[in-house]
C-alpha cells in the first residue's frame, strides 16, 4: 500500500511496474460531505471514501467517474496492455507500507491471531503480511483481515489450503448467494487473502513484450489454474493464457471450466526465446463480468457495460 502527499491511498497491481513509478489503483481517497456514507472509512483521525468497495459495487464508469473527482484523477494513465491505469511516481510518495513489518507492529491479539492463521494454512508465520485497514488502524469489527501470502510456493500451497478449508462449514462466508472461492473465516474474522511473489520471483508476464491484436470471443476451457491466485490471475487454456486483473475472478475458476468471454487478444513474445504465445486480457477497468460459458457465478446486481471496440 501507499500513501501519497496527496493523503490517498493507493494498492500496487500486479509486476508491471516502470523503474520510478507504480501501477496501482486507489484505495482510500478524503472523503467529501456528498459522498456516499456506505463507503466512509476513519483511517488515522481522517475520513476516507473507500474507492475500491465503489469498484466492487457499482461499475466500472461510476468508478472512475468518482475518481475524476479526486486528486487520484492527477495520477491516471493510459498503458497499452493495462489500460487506464493509475501511475504513482516514488517522487510522490509520502509513505509505503511495508505488511511485514505491519506485523510487528500489530497488540497482541493480531498477533496470536496471525499465529493461528499462520498454523491453520500450513505455512511460516514470516511468510505473512497485514494489508489493509488493519496496516492503517482504521479496522472495525466488521473489517476484513486482509492478508498477504508471500512466495510462488507459499501462495499456491495456500490456495490449495483454501480451496479444502472452505469446504468446511465453520470455514465458509456466504457472499453473492453462495461460498465465496476465496474468503473464509477463521476465529470470527472474514480472511482475505491476497497472493504475492517474492521480489527474485517472476511472473509469467515479466517474460514477454505485448503487441495488441484485437478482440476476441474466448471460447475454451481451462487447463491449468495453478497461478489463478494472484494479480493478475492466470489461467491456462489450450491455445494461450487468460489473464484477468478482476478481484473477483482470482481463484474463482477450475480445470475444466468452460469459458466464454470477449477479450483483448495480445500476441505475447517470450523476451529470451522469442517463442509466441496468446494472451487473453481482461483489464481492471472492464469491471466484473461472470467469465463462464454456463454463467455459474452472474450474481451482480446491475449489467456491466460490454467491452467496446476502440
């Protein structure tokens, strides 16, 4: 997370980052007295409007139609594969909080309950970092416990932890009319998790250059999700990658499932070999859509705007 001299709180997306700055989305921006009071948040004495809960709420337009409104408005980009994106120079930075070290800041409590967390997934406690209102004291007791998993093995034994403890009733958070994929709760708390590499780790998009092909309808099923779990999620399919950098789709789908969904199509070229591969992109700023053939997860309660050809 980040914190700018503006006082708005932005969350890095993803590894394709530029050597000064960082592509990233609003969290937190000051709040205003014609702001919609659901999305107040009190975060260190001051009020925010908690952008990304509007993100997940309302689409995509209305979004960054708020974000105009801001000074979050001054950091918005355009990048030819992430789309419109918010850039955050180093030289605006004011704070980086760093989740590992959140953990050692935390009372007591957090902690012992990290501890347990640490124990119920299977993996070091050194291993996890606190994001969100809790890195920033602004938690309540309805907050979410964000956490972050750190290393490609780590997340992907994590995920799989996951995928058997929500299979557990006590473990289980009904969200969207069902068992959401990927929050549980564990000790009264609504976990989320969030899946990060190490820094000598690579993402699979780190490897290639992108040229932008078109769109197209995305008809196939998944072969592997192995790498489901992080930002973005990945999945594999037959003839290339479906990349989504939607929250809602990390490790929401399987092996197996069927897909059909409009995409950006990026011929993508390895750096070192120079082998080929399709990419199939589905941006941040597309919104939610349910990716699936069958529609096994449209639970929204608005329509998300088609993707448009520019």
């Amino acid at each position: 997370m980040l914190e700018t001299t503006d006082n708005e709180i932005f969350f890095t997306i993803g590894y394709l980052h530029g050597e000064d700055f960082f592509n990233c989305y609003p969290q937190y921006v000051p709040f205003r007295k014609d702001d919609d009071v659901k999305f107040k948040k009190m975060i260190g004495g001051r009020y925010y409007f908690n952008a990304i809960r509007l993100l997940n709420y309302s689409t995509p337009d209305d979004y960054f139609i708020r974000i105009s409104q801001s000074k979050s408005y001054n950091y918005l980009d355009e990048d030819p594969f992430l789309g419109r994106m918010f850039r955050v120079k180093k030289s605006m930075l004011k704070k980086v909080i760093n989740p590992i070290e959140v953990v050692k800041s935390v009372d007591k409590t957090t902690k012992d309950f990290i501890d347990k967390l640490a124990i119920l997934l299977n993996v070091e406690k050194n291993s996890l970092g606190v994001t969100g209102t809790f890195a920033y004291g602004g938690s309540g007791n309805s907050s979410d416990f964000d956490v972050i998993i750190y290393g490609r093995d780590n997340c992907i034994k994590v995920m799989h932890r996951i995928k058997q403890l929500i299979k557990e009733k006590r473990h289980q958070l009904i969200k969207y009319n069902r068992i959401h994929h990927r929050l549980f709760n564990f000790n009264g708390k609504i976990v989320d998790p969030h899946f990060v590499l190490n820094p000598n780790e690579e993402s699979i998009l780190q490897q290639y250059s992108f040229i932008f092909k078109g769109y197209k309808e995305l008809s196939e099923v998944i072969v592997d999700n192995t790498y489901s779990c992080f930002t973005p999620a990945i999945y594999k399919v037959n003839s290339g990658y479906f990349v989504t950098y939607a929250i809602g789709h990390r490790m929401l789908l399987n092996i197996g499932t069927e897909l059909k969904i409009k995409v950006k199509l990026f011929e993508g070229v390895n750096k070192k070999t120079g082998i080929k591969e399709n990419f199939y992109l589905w941006r941040m700023e597309d919104g939610w859509v349910d990716p699936t053939k069958e529609k096994l997860f449209n639970y929204r309660v608005y329509d998300i705007p088609k993707i448009k050809n520019e």
